[in-house]
C-alpha cells in the first residue's frame, strides 16, 4: 500500500446529501432564480428537481463512517439511490445542455488549444490535431469554468480572469497529453472511434507528443505565477506516473484490494478533475473552506466517472465504447466490478490468474462478472461517491453553475441505466 502525504485521500463515506433535505438549518445563500429558470429551460432537468434545491439547508454534516467501511465492499445502509432523481427529469441529461452555460468559454477554449501546441513542429502539430479533434466531451475544462462563475459569485467577480482561462487550456493539455500516453502503453489503436496517435505515427511520435504536451502545459503554468496551483498542477502529473506504475505492478492480481483500485483510480482519473475543480477555485479568490470543498467535489466526481467507465467496459459494446470491451480485463487491469465479483465466484480467479489462455475465455470471465453481481455492486459504489460530489457543493450559493454542477454528476450516473 503506497503512502499519501499530499493529499487527503478519505475514501470513506459520510451521510448523502439527501439526509441534508430535512436538517432544519437555515440558509443566507443568495439564488438567482432566473439563471435557474434559464438553465432548467435548456436542461432536462425538472422543475421538481430545481424546486427539491431551493431552500437547502447549508451546514456541515460529519461523517460516521470509517473508510473500513466502503473498503468491505459492502454498501452503507440507509443511503437513498441517487437515481431516484432521475425519475422525476423528463429525459436523460445531456453534456450539451450542461455545457452551454459556458458554451462561449469552451469554444475560445477550442480555437486556443490548438495554437498553444505551438505550430514549430508539423508532426507533433498533426497528432495534436489528430487528439483534440476526436470527438472530446472538453469535460474537465467545463467543469473548470463552472466553478469558476459559481465561485466567481463568492468572490464578487464578475468576469473570469486570465487565469481561470489560461487553467481550463492546461487541464485539458495535460489530460491529453495522458490520453497519448496511455494509448501507448495499453496499446489501444482506438480512442473514441478513431485511430490513436501511436497507431497513426508510431510509439516515438506519440511518446514525443505526449511528452511536449506535458512540458507545455507545465510552462504555461509556471508562468501563472501562483504557487498554491503550480503545486496542485504539479502534482497531478506526478500522479500519473504513480498510477501507471501501481496498475503495472498489479496486473492479473486477483488479491487486489478495493482501497488499492480507488488509490489508483485516484491517481490516473480523479487527481485531475480534484486539481481542475479546486484551481478554478483558487483564481476566484474564495476562502480555503472553499477551495477545500471544490477539491472534495472533484475528487469524489473523478472517482465515479472511473467507476462508471469501468462498468461500462462490461456493459456496452464495442462500438459505444469506441474501444474493444472487455480491454481492460483482457490486459489484466482489474476494475470494481471485477473485484467484487471475485469475491463470489473462485472459478473467475482461476480464469484471470491463467491470463485468458484459453479460447473464449474472456467472454465467460465477463459473463462471470455480470452474473456474480460485479456489476450491481459496482454502481453502488459510483452512486456512494456521487452523494458526496454532490454534498461538496452545498457550501456554493445556489445558482445556474451550480445546478450544472449537481447535474453533471447525475449524467454520470444515467450513462449505467
């Protein structure tokens, strides 16, 4: 078990935010019912949910649960299924009407992106092109101007700064610098549908764009001048050399613990997000209550997009996955459903020890999973940390980025319905 003393890693869980709803405090947030009313309007969202949100009480809730909990694998009774929500929406939430809020801010974020990589180099320019144009949902920088109008609110601010701008284009250098790599080492020939940048120039050329992505990016941000982020950024791409290096050492290991999976999911998934949510805080200039429970929000946000992912790698195809399913099992990455069906079905050891040597194996290895309850279980974990993404933004003040906020954490959770 790798030690942690840069961040605070509470992988345990605490009362959802729906225990909130009836605590009985009181609230002095401001609400701007109109930019609600707006955002609902172009949202699937319902108004019974917006109206659920008004009036909720803004206090600190202490966790009485220990991180043993969530480590057993079992789910903590008495938490409502975030789902629930869902219901009550007239459809599924889209990205697109969850961005548009800062639609104008991630479009000059596209036009930068490009002209940031620097156009010295013809080939690394090229697998720049290739990377961002493939269909990217622009996720972390979103979510980065976000918290930066919600936070911005706190602090007075009426419009975002350089700084939150010049942040949101570095998240996503460096998530893409990340994606290159990754492809590397997995050696996936898709991503998102289309070929990847190592499978189109070779391993040197993608390790090369990833590696100039990554200084970029990190030059960029020196030249932010603000210590507190430079640290945070920093870190994030420490993390993941960290993740990769604990994935790499734990492959096919079916003694894997669930603590471990999260530490890793941490590193390579959430790290970032965490980073991205509490950097756009900083540059807000809101107190460090806030910035701490922007990182949380991240954080536990980060943790259920992993777990989401990994479900998904068993549940749909393919095509939907625009990689092969199954690609992380086959390579002997176990995820949380794989764990927890380990712990039901000894035949899946034996199949998984043995690295899929036998022909059609894999498929009864992620038959074994569905049957063995992985998957049911795995969701219950994604919906534990969305509980807590969701009780991390009850110190903002209610407003359009906020319920954009809360929402994007409820269209993680439908892409498992």
């Amino acid at each position: 078990m790798m030690s942690m003393t840069c961040h605070n890693l509470d992988f345990g869980f605490t009362k959802t935010v729906f225990d909130l709803y009836a605590c009985g405090c009181s609230s002095n947030a401001s609400f701007c019912r109109s930019s609600v009313r707006n955002y609902a309007k172009s949202s699937s969202s319902s108004r019974k949910l917006v109206d659920r949100r008004r009036g909720i009480a803004l206090c600190r809730v202490s966790s009485t649960n220990t991180p043993a909990t969530l480590l057993s694998g079992k789910v903590a009774q008495g938490v409502p299924p975030l789902l629930e929500l869902k219901e009550e929406s007239r459809g599924p939430i889209s990205l697109k009407n969850l961005f548009e809020l800062v639609a104008d801010d991630l479009q000059t974020l596209n036009q930068n992106l490009q002209s940031i990589v620097g156009a010295e180099n013809p080939v690394l320019m090229s697998a720049a092109e290739q990377i961002f144009g493939a269909g990217g949902k622009r996720m972390r920088p979103a979510l980065v101007f976000l918290v930066s109008r919600a936070t911005s609110e706190l602090a007075g601010l009426k419009e975002l700064t350089t700084e939150h701008r010049r942040l949101a284009e570095i998240i996503e250098m460096i998530h893409t610098a990340s994606l290159i790599h990754d492809d590397v080492l997995d050696d996936s020939n898709m991503r998102r549908g289309q070929e990847t940048v190592h499978q189109m120039y070779g391993t040197r050329v993608a390790v090369l764009a990833g590696d100039f992505m990554f200084a970029q990016s990190s030059w960029y941000l020196a030249n932010l001048e603000n210590l507190e982020v430079i640290k945070l950024i920093s870190q994030v791409i420490k993390d993941f050399a960290s993740g990769e290096i604990k994935q790499a050492s734990n492959l096919f290991d079916c003694d894997l613990k669930l603590e471990e999976y999260l530490l890793k999911s941490y590193y390579k998934t959430a790290s970032l997000i965490a980073a991205s949510t509490k950097g756009a805080a900083v540059f807000s200039g809101v107190d460090s209550t806030i910035t701490q429970k922007m990182y949380e929000y991240g954080k536990n946000l980060g943790l259920a997009f992993q777990v989401v992912d990994d479900i998904l790698d068993f549940t749909q195809s393919a095509e939907q996955l625009g990689k092969p399913a199954g690609s992380d099992l086959v390579n002997g990455n176990l995820t949380a459903p794989v764990i927890f069906a380990l712990e039901k079905e000894p035949k899946l050891r034996d199949i998984i020890e043995s690295e899929f040597s036998e022909p059609g194996s894999l498929n009864e290895a992620i038959e074994l999973v569905k049957s063995c309850g992985g998957i049911e279980r795995a969701q219950e974990l994604a919906k534990e940390k969305a509980d807590l993404a969701i009780q991390n933004l009850l110190c903002l003040p209610e407003s359009a980025f906020r319920l954009a906020l809360e929402d994007m954490v409820l269209y993680n959770l439908e892409r498992i319905v």
